[in-house]
C-alpha cells in the first residue's frame, strides 16, 4: 500500500488492539485536520459511521495513515 516510511494510528484501540472508550471518531479527526488546514491525502466519507481512514503525508514525507478499524 505504501512504499515509503508510514506512521499508523487506530482511533478507538490502545496498543494491543482493545477498544478504548470514549476516541475521537475519524471523521472528527479529519474535520479538525481540515480546520487546521492539513492537506490529506485521501478522506473519509463525512456522512458514513464505523471503519474509515484518511491519510496525509508530513512535511518529511513520512506517510500518515488514520485507519479506524470500528
């Protein structure tokens, strides 16, 4: 999927993949990133709920990714 370096993070799970309550939703992520002028790579569907993810790239060129596995 990526060819370079990515850094992965998973709203909703702690480090061993347990749900964590209460996470910010990715979509609220990527409004807060938008607001904040980040340019993203790919969205999420604003009107949907559940899995998701958005990615962005840093200004290294490190790949982002925001998988929201629930």
């Amino acid at each position: 999927m990526f060819e370079n370096n990515i850094l992965i993070f998973n709203p909703g799970w702690d480090e061993n993949a347990t749900n964590l309550d209460p996470y910010d939703d990715v979509r609220v992520i990527q409004e807060h990133l938008k607001k904040g002028c980040v340019t993203l790579t790919s969205e999420a569907d604003p009107n949907t709920s559940g899995p998701a993810h958005i990615t962005l790239t840093d200004p290294d060129g490190n790949n982002i990714l925001i998988d929201q596995h629930r």
